[in-house]
C-alpha cells in the first residue's frame, strides 16, 4: 500500500498504481480530490480527506509514504512522527519538491527567454511567506531531513527535470505556483496583470512562433527518502 499525502489533483498519485496493490490520495482540499476523481481510471486508486499530522491508516500498514511538493505545508514533527506511525517495517518514505527558479531553451532565444523568467521568478519570491513554509524550500529540505527521526536516511540535491511547454502552459505553470496564489490573495489585478505582461514578453520575443513554440522548462529538483528498520 503506499500513501501520497497532500496529493492534490493527483499528479504524484497515479504514476504509484502500476507499483502497488492499493494506493490512497489524501488532501484537505474536497476541491482538489474531485478533480483528482475526475482523471483517476486507475481501479486500485482511492481519494480521502484527510490531514498529513493525522493518516487515516492503521499502524505499520504502509510501504511508502510520498510527498510531492506538499510537504513544506505540514506541520513537520506530528507528519513525521505519523509516518513512523504507519510505515511497516522496511517501508519507505519519499518526499520532493522543485527548486525556486528554472531556465527555459528555446533555438537562440533562451538568453531572453531566461531574462523573463527570472524575473518571474523574483517576483514569485517576493510573496512568499517564509514564517508559514518557505524556510523548508529555501533550505531544499534540509530541515525537514535532520527532523526525520530514521537513521536510514538521503538526501538527494539538483536532479534535473525537463519538461516541454508553449507559452500558454508556461503560464499555467506560473499559476499553479503556490507563491502566485499569495499573490493573488494579496492583489488580485495586480497578480494578473503580472500574468498578462509575462505572456506577452513572451510573445514578443517568440515572435511568429509564439504560438507553435515548444519550449524546453529545466528544473532541478531534490527530494529526501527514509526507510524504517
């Protein structure tokens, strides 16, 4: 059985199926697990509400534990010490997030292109609320893996990701930033206005391809794996 606490919509849950016989998806938001709902065929795949400090399993019932870019919202000690909780013995914990920049390469435009981007991204960083969660991302879970309390423990810095995107699913990706929707909680024409210059920049340095452009966007991520003996 494994276990993707704040699972959202279900992007790091369905890719477990093929690997277990059971996978569970909790998440606080009802909003996201019916949209997760939505896209799941996967028969062995359920959905619950449910908070990452309290699982809804029975001790040492799980194999793995994920968490994919969810876990800097939790409350560190009570999560961890409920993955303990629940972990059979030799089973694993993984939790991973993606680093807060990105380069994009594009023909002979990537040094534009990257001109915008970080840009954005100084923008981004600006509405994070780094009492709530953003120590954990500026840290890239080092706190988090010193407070594992395993001894069977890696971390693992700067594994590169690429992913090809056109302008509208740049933007997209800009707004499914949790950084952005600070933003927008704090002001909201501002925040798509911010989205609507970032899109046309990026048109203007497309030029005649800006809407046929597939455009490579490189991050690095990292992550952090446990195993309980």
């Amino acid at each position: 059985m494994a276990l993707d606490v704040g699972c959202g919509t279900g992007r790091y849950t369905l890719p477990l199926a093929p690997h277990f016989k059971k996978v569970l998806g909790l998440d606080i938001s009802e909003s996201q697990l019916s949209l997760a709902k939505e896209l799941t065929s996967a028969k062995n795949v359920t959905y619950m509400v449910a908070l990452a400090e309290k699982l809804p399993v029975k001790d040492a019932s799980v194999d793995l534990v994920n968490a994919g870019l969810a876990a800097h919202f939790f409350t560190l000690d009570k999560f961890l010490n409920e993955t303990v909780r629940v972990l059979k013995t030799r089973g694993c914990l993984a939790v991973h997030a993606g680093e807060l920049s990105s380069e994009i390469e594009y023909k002979n435009l990537s040094e534009d292109l990257n001109v915008v981007m970080s840009e954005v991204w100084d923008t981004l960083i600006e509405h994070v609320d780094v009492n709530a969660f953003g120590g954990e991302l500026f840290s890239r879970y080092q706190n988090l893996f010193e407070s594992i309390p395993l001894k069977d423990k890696e971390r693992i810095t700067d594994i590169p990701v690429t992913f090809q995107m056109s302008i509208p699913e740049v933007i997209g990706f800009i707004q499914s930033i949790v950084m952005f929707h600070q933003f927008k909680e704090k002001d909201v024409k501002g925040a798509e206005e911010f989205l609507t210059n970032t899109e046309k920049r990026f048109r203007e340095i497309l030029g005649e391809e800006a809407d046929s452009a597939q455009m490579n966007m490189k991050i690095k991520h990292y992550c952090v794996l446990a195993c309980k003996h």
